[in-house]
C-alpha cells in the first residue's frame, strides 16, 4: 500500500492510545460501589476507542519483535508496553500498569473487503484488573466500518454489541453501538444497560462513541421510553428532513472524496433521540478532550496522539533498539518526506521478508521477548501474557529490525 494512505504512527502506538482516558479506572479502582466500578469501566472500553473517530489514514504495521513504550506520571500514572508478537496472523500484545490498575490483552485484527466498504474486527480479549477490589473485567471491542472507499466521502462508524463483565461479581454492561441507518440519526451512537446476574437492569448508559457518555437511572429511562413511544410522529417528521439532507449530500458530493463523516451529522453534536434524554437528572461519566484546530491538516491527529512519536533526549537512550520512535518510515512520513518514507518502508519489509526465509531455511521460530502465549481463564482465544521483565531495561537480546 502506498505509504501516503497511512499515517506517522506505528499499531503499536495506536494501541497505546486506549489508555488515554486512563484516569477512568482509577476512579473505579477508587469507589466503594460496585455498579459504579462498572459504569467507569465500561465508559473506559468506550473510550479506548473515542480517538478512531476520523481517522481514516492507516498506522504502520509493526515489524515482528516492534515494541513501543509509554510512561506517564500524570495523576499517579502507569506504564505500558507493546509487541508485535506474531506477523502471520498479525497480533499486537500489549500490558499497562500502574499502582490502580492492571490493562492487558492482544488484538488480532481482521478486515472485510467489500464493494464500497472495508469492516475491522479486533479480534481478542481485553482485560482490566482493579487492584483494590481484586476484581477482573473482560470485553472484546466492535467492529470498525469504512465506507466510500472507492468513490463518495470516506466516514466511519463503530457497530455492534460490547458485552464488559466483571468475573467477580457477576455484573455486566451491554452497550449497543449503533449503525448509522438511513438517515445518519443514530451514527456514534452508543447506548445500554448495566445489569446483575439475574439480568436486572441497574443503570442506562448513553451518548457518543466519539465525544461523552452519560449514566442514568433506568426508572427515567424507561418513563422517556414510554412518552416516545406516545408521540411517535416527532420521530417520522425527523426522519424525512434526514432523507432530504441525504439525498442533497450524496448528489453534491457524489464525485468528490472528502475525510468525514457525513453532512447530517457533525463533531460533537447529539442525536435528535437524545434532547429529551438530557432533560433527565443523568450524570456525566466521561467526555473528550478537544482536538486542535488544525488536527485536520494533521491526519486529524488527537494531542495525545501528536505526543506519541516524540524522540526526547532523556528517553532516547532507555529505549531498545526495536521501538516504534526509531522507525525511519515513520520519522520522515512525520517529516513530510514522503519518498523518503516510502523508500524506507519498502526497505523494512524486505528486510523483513529475508529475515522470514533465513527462519524458515534454518527451521527456527522467532519467540517474542516480552510475552508469551498461554492460557488464561477468562479468554477463550489464545493469550499472550506479560512476562513481566521489560521494565529490567535488559535489551542486549532485541534484534535489529530496523
């Protein structure tokens, strides 16, 4: 693929991107109530993903045996690590820490090619440990969609059901995460329930993907579903000015290709479902922080995500040979030099690939160095488990991979 569809980053630091609203689960790790340790924990798998909206360039593919490492001392902190761990099938490990929490797990990511459109499905289970309730939770994330990618405006939703449970109580949160539909109404939309095991609802969860999440108790959630339910015309005079704005943005952009989503629906504004809702008492659990202004001349980039790639003087020499700030595609795509980018990017990979025919001539297996693949009793797919040795700062085994 040619190196301008991407963007300066490697996976790996997209990945680390999920923990960006990290101070989530220390609130969790911090409340006496179990249903708020899960409301915190589901708002945070919503918000792992939040920094997607509008991404539409594609991060590098780590090398076999990237790795990438992420510190920080805000609030408490944590620290977190990534590897590549397998190339064929792709699968991204990572493990953050800190003295509230324990995130790990791997993706595996999986892509459908369609006529108009691309699907990804990260594929693995997500673990969160909260240290002081000893309590772990679990989830797989939702399917990303890209669509117009031939012709037409590129835009992207998140679609399906994301089910987080907590193994020691019992709790779940079932958050649908809705398709656009016809009219664009319900595009970011996310939605659900907070119930016991017995199915109980405790608690409603609702708001955007791409910008907050808000909690609710389900005696007013259910009254406002009954009024709707009432005054059904509200919602068919909706959805006819929606299907004219529809028709007006596809003739007009119809031979242009634009990064956005589309023009019945903006950053930051709330569905027309959702106006009634906020006149409800409901609390605020989470929200995004602003992106820059001219994020969109910089691959709409978050200012957590422009940090990542930063090579500062005091880290430079910490850092193993393998991690993704030392990549030269990268640097010089963040650079703007683009042929430069691409010529690189071409020289890894086949260095990579006469890597791949020495293991395969000499019959040896490539082993990950800071994780391991072994069971673990809450996935049901193969784990890659953290050894636990990375931050020893041993790095006299990493290979030279780039």
């Amino acid at each position: 693929m040619p190196v301008v569809f991407n963007e300066p980053l490697s996976f790996l630091q997209r990945m680390c991107e999920n923990i960006e609203y990290f101070d989530l689960l220390e609130r969790a790790n911090t409340s006496d109530d179990p249903v708020k340790r899960m409301e915190y924990v589901a708002t945070f798998a919503v918000a792992c993903i939040s920094s997607n909206w509008d991404r539409l360039g594609k991060p590098f593919n780590p090398l076999l045996g990237e790795t990438y490492e992420l510190v920080s001392k805000e609030d408490g902190g944590f620290r977190m690590v990534t590897e590549q761990v397998s190339h064929h099938p792709p699968v991204t490990a990572f493990h953050a820490d800190s003295s509230h929490f324990v995130f790990t797990g791997a993706i595996h990511p999986k892509l459908k090619l369609w006529a108009r459109s691309v699907e990804i499905k990260p594929e693995g289970t997500v673990i969160v440990k909260l240290l002081k309730h000893n309590e772990t939770y679990t989830w797989t994330g939702v399917t990303t969609c890209v669509h117009n990618i031939i012709v037409g405006k590129l835009w992207m939703e998140q679609c399906g059901i994301m089910e987080i449970t907590c193994h020691t109580n019992g709790l779940q949160a079932e958050l649908n995460f809705k398709p656009a539909g016809w009219y664009s109404k319900d595009l970011n939309c996310v939605e659900g329930f907070i119930i016991d095991k017995h199915k109980e609802k405790l608690s409603f969860l609702y708001g955007k993907w791409t910008s907050f999440i808000r909690r609710l108790d389900c005696e007013y959630y259910e009254e406002y579903i009954r009024l709707k339910d009432l005054n059904p015309q509200q919602n068919s005079s909706e959805g006819q000015k929606g299907s004219q704005q529809k028709e007006n943005s596809s003739l007009l952009n119809k031979f242009q290709r634009k990064r956005s989503v589309p023009a019945t629906m903006e950053n930051g504004d709330k569905p027309e479902g959702f106006k009634s809702l906020e006149e409800l008492p409901s609390t605020l659990l989470w929200e995004t922080d602003s992106r820059p202004e001219w994020c969109s001349e910089y691959y709409n980039f978050t200012l957590f995500a422009i940090a990542l790639n930063e090579l500062q003087d005091d880290i430079k020499d910490k850092l193993p040979c393998t991690d993704s700030r030392l990549r030269p595609d990268i640097r010089k795509l963040e650079e703007g030099d683009i042929d430069g980018a691409a010529f690189e990017k071409n020289r890894l990979e086949e260095k990579q690939r006469e890597v791949r025919k020495i293991r395969k001539r000499d019959k040896s297996t490539w082993i990950p160095l800071w994780f391991e693949s072994k069971p673990h009793p809450y996935a049901k797919e193969e784990f890659w488990s953290y050894k636990g040795t990375y931050w020893d700062r041993d790095f006299s085994n990493c290979p030279d991979i780039f």
